[in-house]
C-alpha cells in the first residue's frame, strides 16, 4: 500500500460535491474528500473558512480532520478500501473457473 504525504491547509471551501469540495488556499485551488461519513459529520458549506489536514493523493485530499475558523476540529476516519483478487475477490484472477 502506498504512503501518502500528509497536508495540512487554511482557506475557503468553494464548490461543494456531495462530500467533495474544492478549497482555495492562496492562489491555489485543491479538490478535497470528505468521504460519505466525514459528510454527516462535518456540513460543508460553499464561502465557509477552514482548516484541513488529510492525505495527499495524486488526485485529492483524503480527509482526516477539519475545522471551521475558531472551532474544534472534527476527526474523520475513511474506511479502508477492499480489494478482492480477481474479478469475483476469490484470489484466483483467472475468471470464474480458474482456468
């Protein structure tokens, strides 16, 4: 499993998707994830001013805390991805029949 580098921003929240969202830290915009449950326990809001740590992938932020401008911040823990082998998670990786 790789390791990502952690990241830790200041900005404002822009676009919100469901649980993804961009935030603009200085000049820079950066496409940041939540996950379904980070969502329920954290309400994102486009203009809202925040602080965020995560993991950096190659195409966002994975996010492991975040807070509003003068709160606590809110944990988020993701849910480790499963990765079957093969295209049934049998380990096999030739098909139904092993072959």
């Amino acid at each position: 499993m790789p390791h990502h580098e952690t990241i830790a921003l200041s900005g404002v929240v822009r676009h919100v998707f469901a649980h993804r969202f961009t935030l603009e830290a200085g000049e820079d915009v950066w496409l940041a994830d939540l996950g379904p449950r980070g969502a329920e326990l954290f309400e994102l809001e486009s203009d809202a001013e925040v602080t965020l740590a995560g993991e950096l992938r190659p195409s966002e932020i994975k996010v492991t805390e975040i807070a509003r401008k003068g709160e606590a911040p809110v944990a988020i823990h993701h849910k480790k991805p499963h990765h079957g082998h093969g295209p049934h998670g049998h380990g096999h990786g030739h098909g139904r029949h092993g072959r």
